[in-house]
C-alpha cells in the first residue's frame, strides 16, 4: 500500500503596485507546478518577476523627455559664451566650466544607463510570462489572437 502526501500544485502570488494619485496597477499569477518541482522556487521565480516588471522602478530614473531636455540643455550650454553661462549659473558650481560639463555629460550618461536598464528588465520580465512553465506560446480556444490586431494596425 502506498502512502499519499499532501502537495503542494498551485501557487498564486499577486502584487498591487501603487502608483499614486489614486492609481494602481495589480498582477496576479497562478503557476502549476509540476510533480517532482519546488514550491518555494516557484515562488521566488515569481517575487522575482514582480520585482522586475514593478511600474515604480522608472520612477526612480529620469523620463525620456527629462532626458532629451537634458541632452537639448546641455547643448546649450556648451555653445553659450563664457558671459552668457556665468549669467546662467553665476557661481553655483565647483570647478571650472569645463570641468561642471563634464560631469554634467557624465551625469547624463549615467542616468541614460539606468533608464536602459530598468526598461531591459522590464522587456525581458514580460518576455518570461510567454516562456513561463514551458509554454513557449499561449493559446487558448481561439488559435490566433494577433489576427485581431493585425486587423487594427491597417486600419
């Protein structure tokens, strides 16, 4: 006679991600898990695809268009005459001219970066969902639901 045991099949995680201004945004994932596999790093997988696809991580960087504002100042700023900056900043950096545009440039650079990156993690989390449990491709009754939006993009 053999013995049965309790496991564990099923595991449901959400995360309600607040975004402010009486705005939030929900995932809810239910996640089968085979015979034989680890609840516990099913779970982690799953807190770890929150983590990534978090709506909140691109407020931590800068926007585009704060990013193309800074590329256009900065721009600016390195064709202004001598005059013309001083009347801008008067002497509210350290160093010389030079010296505050090239940690501007630095700067920029580095908040470009880190835009990259959480928009990269963001992609590569939702390219998981399609690949999550083995299922390359979801399909359910309907064969193809791009038809759908092929249909709207011609229009």
């Amino acid at each position: 006679m053999s013995e049965e045991h309790s496991r564990i099949s099923k595991v449901t995680v959400g995360r309600l991600f607040n975004l402010g201004s009486y705005e939030h945004i929900r995932y809810e994932l239910t996640v089968e898990i085979p015979e034989g596999a680890s609840a516990s790093e099913t779970i982690i997988a799953i807190e770890r695809l929150y983590h990534a696809l978090n709506p909140n991580n691109l407020r931590v960087c800068k926007s585009e268009m704060e990013l193309k504002r800074d590329a256009v100042s900065l721009q600016e700023e390195t064709l202004m005459t001598d005059e013309e900056f001083g009347r801008r900043h008067g002497h509210s950096y350290a160093g010389s001219r030079d010296e505050y545009l090239a940690r501007c440039r630095v700067s920029h650079l580095q908040e470009k970066e880190r835009r990259a990156k959480i928009v990269a993690l963001q992609k590569n989390a939702r390219i998981l969902f399609d690949d999550l449990g083995g299922a390359a491709k979801y399909k359910d009754a309907k064969l193809d639901w791009e038809d759908d939006y092929d249909d709207r993009d011609n229009d």
